[in-house]
C-alpha cells in the first residue's frame, strides 16, 4: 500500500507539535478536563473514518494516553500485538455496509472499503467497489484513490477503469503538467482545438496507453523511454501516481522500471519526513522504511538513535524500541531483535496477555539448526533435485503453507518431514478445515500466521501461533513470506538458518506444482498479484541479501544461485525468466 504524503509535510510537523503541547499542558492541575473537553467537542457525531476534525480529537486523546494493558491483545500497526484491555474483533461488515447504502457518505464507504480489504475477510470486489464510490462521492479523498488502486489491482485487475480514478492525480501545473483528461484517464489532444499543449503532454501521452485494454511491448518501451527521459521530475509526482504507474509496469513485466520508480517514490518520502517532529511512530517508520530501500545506512541509524518522535508515551516508546531493532537486524546485528522479543514476552505475560503458543516457539527454535524450505518449483541444474536428505538433517523444518501430507515421491527434493509451517492469512482462513486436518493429525507441531489475523479467532486452536510483530523497515508493503519466517525465527536465537527452495520469483516456473494453483500469473483475482501490489520484490531480495551476508542464513541450491546475483541482475531475471514477466493481461 503506498502512504502519500504530498503536501503533509508541514501538517505533520503541526500535529507533532499539537500533540507534544497537549500531553505538556496535560500535566498541569485541571489542565487533563479541558483536554479532553477539547476533544470532545471537536469530534464529530457519527463519524466512521477521520476527518481533519476527527483526527485533531484523536491526536488531543492520545496525548492523554498514560500506560495501557490488560488481559487481551490487540494489534499495533508499528509494534504488532501488545497488551490491550478488551481484544481487538472484526468489523461488523453488514454493518458498515448499511450505513454506506444509508448516507452515501465518503467516509462510510471508506470505512466498508477497508473493512472488506483485511486479509482475513479478502472480499475485495466488494472493497474495490466501495472505494469507487467513495472517490464519486469525494473525488479529493486520497483514501478513495488509494484504495481503488489497491484493491482493483487485487480483484477485477482492470486498468482503465483504476486509472480512471488514479489518473485524476495527474498535475495541472509543473514540468509534467497534463491536458485536460477524458473519463478514461486518456489525455486528450488540446492542440486540435487551438490549445498549446501543457509541458507534460508528451510524457502522458506515452505512459497513458499503458493502462489501455491490452497494451502491446512497443506500447511499453515508449512509456519506459519516457520514465527514463523525464525520471527527475518524477518524484514531483503524487506517490499515489507513481505508485500506480509503477505497479502497472511490473505486471507488464517491466520490474526493473518498476523499481526505479519506488525509488523516486522512496526520496521523497526522505524529503517530506526528515528534519521535522514526528506525530507518531507510524511516521518514523515510513521514514526509516524510505531510508533502508535506498540503502542509506548512516541515516537510518542515526534516526533511530535520536527519533524525531515524543517517546513519553509508554506505546511510543514500545514502538521506537521495536524500530530500533529492525535497524540494527537491517545492519547484521540480531541481538537487539531477540532481547525486545524477550521482553515484549515479558511484558504480555506481566499483563496476563500471554501469547499463544509463543512458549512452544522458543522450544522448537532456539539454539537449534532451522532448514526454511520454500515453495519454489526448483531446478535440476542447480541440485535441487538431491537436498532432501540436507533438509531432513536439520532438527526443525520449516515450510510455508502446508496444507496436505508432502509428496512422497519428491522426497528426495524437499524432504520428508515438517516441524512448523506458516500461514499467510489469506491461505489460513480460506484452508482452515484442511490445515487444521493436517496439524492435527501430527504432521506438523505448529502452525504460526500473521499478527494482524488475531481478530479473525474469538477462540484461536492450541496450535495455532500469531506471530508477535514483524520486520518494520517497510515504506510501502510488507514482507514477503520467506522473509517474514526469517524475521520471525531470528527472534528466538536458531543456532542456525538454512534455506531451500526458494527464487524469489526468478525462477522458471513459478510455484512448486500444486501450491497455489491460483497464484501462476497475474491476472484478475490471482494471489499471484500480491508481490507487486502488497510488497516489494526489489526491497525484499535485497533484504535477504544482506542477512546472509551478515551469516545468519545460509541459503542452498537455487536460492544461493539467486542471492548471489546482483539486485540489477535479479531484477533482469525477473523480465527473462519469471512466468511472472510472461503475463500480458490487461
């Protein structure tokens, strides 16, 4: 999901101030009732989603918030699931939906857009739809834009009719101004009427065609040469456009285009964050996220050690040190990541909030040699066909999405056994009745998902593990699954991490067969469209890269093949290679 923040530099610097000031003169006699008066009235009645009224009020509560815990958890989106009075449900969506069709409102809409995104609802026709009419409802609504981009690119997959709505954030005024649009986000030809053509015309009319019914290769190269000879401009942008023009050149399998382009989109976020207050942690993460894709270490850290944030709140405070960590993972240093995970189990179990299962992870895992085996088809030339027995010679295997007994007459490829296996949420809710079948049955000993997935189980089964949080480095998306297992297991101290079966998506085929047979190219309603959409392949290999250089995991056959290739080089692979790159939908 790309956060825009055109624009919202010096309003972000304003609500860091607001709230600083708040949470100062709340300490004074008397001063906390009028805060909270203050807030009151602000708050609009009935509201479902923030208006800048709204999120004054919010901003003036959460400066009065002191330490908070109980018995539940709920989910934190910077510092994952942490101790809470009263657990966190799924939204009623029935609900939702009649106060949309009751008011028409933006903000209704918005709410039941979102609610029908989460990953363990994924009703997101409904939430794609919702959004459109949300944007009809208030075309200046950036929440609209985004989530019709986000969810169209994950349901009907159809281009003009997203670009109709994103195409709306062309600028009228700049080196890349555009001409008047027709409905379908095509720019229209003023020159004919007497008109002189805005500067920008040149540009659009060569990246516009690419969200046509079925743009053609010639059609591409044109808008690559036109991203390339207008690339320093680019970042002016709304990071709303470019993040749409950037996912629609990776499905077209221009992925080292695509890169380039959340580049352009990672300095600006650099640009409109630093050197300011922060008014939340959340902004110091995005921040952060900016700083590790373009790699600029020095910054990173020295942002972490000194965050522009107020750190007197307690939950602030959880989050800073949760952030902290992941640079210093970021670097090559685990340490800082196992003592946080340490004492954030401390802390839940202090509140009575224990986490499921947790104790049976630290079990499995810590001190012992971990074998991550991926979904990846795997390749004869490489050894793939002969790490079983390596595999199996490991004290816990890992795997991702087991959902039946392993193939025995792959055994020599992948192995016999299974120890833990993880879940995206998508695959556990929809699976559940056949996962719970093969855990049950003592194939596997554990089956960890993700911690935002907690709401979907008013009861969760024994076996069943959220993971506590994840890698937060992320200033758009997030992690991958091999590299949330990486993430997740390096919290517990494995004595060692070896991995297998995994490409990265660089291989030629692009799944083992039969683990997600609705995952084999992009297209509408095709889970094989979340890497472009939900994360960030450039990001992630990179990532992954590093932690083997840093020695903390050792990978095998085609993943050594592949992480010993270059982020330019793999991005290449990715155009050459991927069956990804071979789909033409548009």
């Amino acid at each position: 999901m790309a956060v825009s923040l055109y624009g919202l530099r010096y309003k972000i610097a304003a609500a860091a101030v607001l709230k600083a000031a708040a949470r100062r003169g709340a300490r004074l006699p008397g001063a906390r009732g009028a805060v909270t008066a203050a807030a009151q009235k602000l708050q609009p009645e009935g509201e479902a989603t923030g208006s800048y009224r709204g999120l004054a009020a919010g901003l003036l509560r959460d400066a009065l918030r002191g330490e908070t815990g109980g018995e539940a958890l709920t989910y934190d989106a910077v510092a994952g699931l942490v101790p809470a009075a009263v657990t966190e449900r799924p939204p009623q969506v029935e609900t939702l939906r009649a106060a949309a069709e009751r008011t028409g409102a933006a903000a209704d809409l918005i709410a039941l857009g979102a609610a029908c995104r989460k990953s363990y609802i994924a009703d997101f026709d409904a939430s794609a739809e919702a959004y459109e009419q949300a944007f009809a409802a208030n075309p200046k609504d950036l929440r609209a834009v985004e989530g019709t981009v986000v969810s169209g690119a994950r349901s009907h997959f159809d281009w003009p009719r997203i670009w109709a709505v994103a195409g709306t954030l062309k600028p009228s005024r700049g080196p890349l101004a555009a001409s008047a649009t027709s409905a379908t986000g095509a720019t229209r030809d003023d020159s004919a009427a007497g008109a002189a053509r805005p500067p920008g015309a040149e540009f659009w009319d060569a990246v516009d065609p690419l969200f046509g019914p079925a743009p053609d290769a010639a059609a591409l190269h044109r808008a690559q040469e036109a991203l390339s000879r207008h690339e320093k401009h680019i970042g002016s942008l709304h990071q709303l456009l470019i993040e749409t023009i950037a996912e629609r050149v990776q499905f077209l399998g221009a992925f080292g285009a695509g890169a380039r382009l959340r580049g352009l989109m990672a300095q600006n976020r650099v640009q409109e964050l630093r050197r300011i207050p922060l008014e939340s942690a959340l902004w110091l993460k995005h921040l952060l996220g900016a700083y590790a894709w373009l790699e600029q270490d020095r910054a990173l850290r020295r942002t972490a050690a000194r965050p522009p944030v107020d750190t007197s709140d307690p939950a602030v405070a959880r989050q800073v040190e949760k952030l902290r960590a992941d640079v210093a993972l970021f670097g090559g240093d685990p340490e800082p990541l196992r003592v946080h995970a340490a004492r954030r189990a401390e802390e839940a179990a202090a509140w009575g909030a224990a986490l499921p299962a947790e104790q049976r992870m630290a079990e499995l895992v810590a001190g012992r040699r971990v074998a991550v085996v991926g979904p990846a088809a795997g390749g004869q030339e490489l050894g793939d066909q002969d790490l079983g027995e390596l595999i199996d010679s490991y004290d816990v295997v890992v795997r991702t999405n087991l959902r039946r007994p392993l193939d025995p007459e792959r055994s020599a490829q992948i192995g016999t056994r299974t120890d833990i296996s993880y879940y995206a949420a998508l695959d556990l809710i929809r699976g559940y009745d056949q996962i719970a079948q093969t855990v049950e049955s003592g194939q596997v000993q554990l089956a960890v998902t993700r911690p935002h997935c907690l709401p979907a189980f008013e009861h969760p089964p024994s076996w069943l593990r959220f993971a506590p949080f994840e890698f937060g480095l992320h200033f758009r998306g997030a992690p991958l699954g091999i590299q949330r297992i990486l993430y997740d297991l390096l919290q517990h101290g494995p004595a060692e991490i070896g991995l297998f079966h995994a490409d990265f998506y660089a291989g030629e085929e692009t799944l083992a067969p039969g683990y997600r047979d609705d995952a084999l190219q992009f297209g509408p309603h095709s889970q094989a469209n979340d890497p472009v959409v939900m994360h960030d392949l450039s990001f992630e290999f990179r990532f992954t890269q590093r932690l083997v250089r840093a020695g903390l995991v050792t990978p095998h056959g085609t993943a050594a093949e592949v992480l010993g290739l270059s982020a330019q080089q793999y991005l290449q692979r990715l155009e050459d290679r991927s069956p990804l790159s071979g789909s033409r939908h548009g």
